[in-house]
C-alpha cells in the first residue's frame, strides 16, 4: 500500500514536469504575437487540482483537461498527472467549488527559444510571466531569461497558480 509521502514523491502514472518561471516587465519585453491561447484555470477547493480549458484565438479549438502537480524538493522538477475531459465531464467537475485564473498565453521568441508569455487577467490583471518546459534537467537550467523579465520566479511558490489565485499578485520585496 503506498502512503501518502510515497505518492508526493513517486506517483504512479505521472510524469515530471520540468519548468522555469520569470516575472516580466511588459515595458521591456518584445511584443509576442497576435495568436494565442485563452487559459481559463478552476483551482478545485481543498485539493491541489486544477480544471483547464484551453481555447485556441486562431482556429477556435477547445482542449479540457484535469491536472495535479506534486510537491516536490526541486520546484523545477514536479510530478504531474493530467487527464484531457469530454465536455460532460469539464461540466460536472467544474461544478466544484473553487475560484478562478483568467490568462491569455503568447509565444515569446528568443535566442532560437520560445517561451510562453501569460498575460493575466481579472483581478491579477497587469502580472506577466514567462514559463519554459524543458526535457532534461541541464538543458533547463542551462537557458537564458526571456527579453524582459525582472528576476526567476521558479523557486518562489507566490508565484505559482494555486497561491496566486488564493492571495493575488505578490507583493515585491
């Protein structure tokens, strides 16, 4: 039987998530494109799930999806699980309490690296931040910080999804 602490660290069925994070000054930072993704986050209430729908501003294609990421030692190494949804599903599972992320994900291109460039809206609105996924540890800590941000956010859990929507944009030091 596998205990708890045995799931934080090795879940069955996940696979690692390799990623960094910066906050960006959108005032020195290239304009990304026009296209993008419309990102609309439920942060499942009491859990550590998170209900995506994903809509694409060019073809109009609609991903749904369930995720859960781990705790981890290493913030840039996390477990995750994800299941894509049928529309019955999202609909019955986004019935759950919980609160809201609204944010519009460009690509930002640079040195021959594309970095995602979110663009939060509602009451995070004005928060930018560029993300990366990488498949091997060394090639991830390896890459340069996208045009314009102002420090790596990767080790700071403020910045994460179920901390921003619980207590807003961080308050810098």
């Amino acid at each position: 039987m596998r205990t708890g602490a045995d799931e934080a660290a090795a879940p069955k069925y996940a696979h690692v998530e390799r990623e960094r994070r910066w906050l960006i000054d959108p005032a020195s930072r290239p304009a990304p494109g026009a296209a993008h993704l419309l990102i609309e986050d439920r942060y499942i209430a009491g859990t550590r799930m998170r209900l995506r729908r994903m809509t694409d501003s060019a073809s109009g294609a609609v991903a749904l999806k369930l995720t859960k990421k781990y705790d981890a030692a290493d913030p840039l190494a996390r477990a995750i699980v994800t299941a894509y949804l049928d529309d019955a599903e999202f609909a019955l599972l986004a019935g759950l309490p919980g609160a809201m992320i609204v944010k519009r994900r460009f690509d930002l291109c640079s040195h021959g690296v594309t970095y995602s460039l979110d663009r939060f809206e509602g009451a995070l609105a004005g928060l930018e931040l560029a993300e990366i996924e990488w498949a091997d540890d060394a090639g991830l800590r390896g890459l340069p910080a996208p045009p314009g941000a102002i420090r790596e956010v990767s080790n700071d859990p403020r910045y994460q999804g179920g901390s921003l929507v619980a207590a807003g944009i961080p308050k810098e030091e």
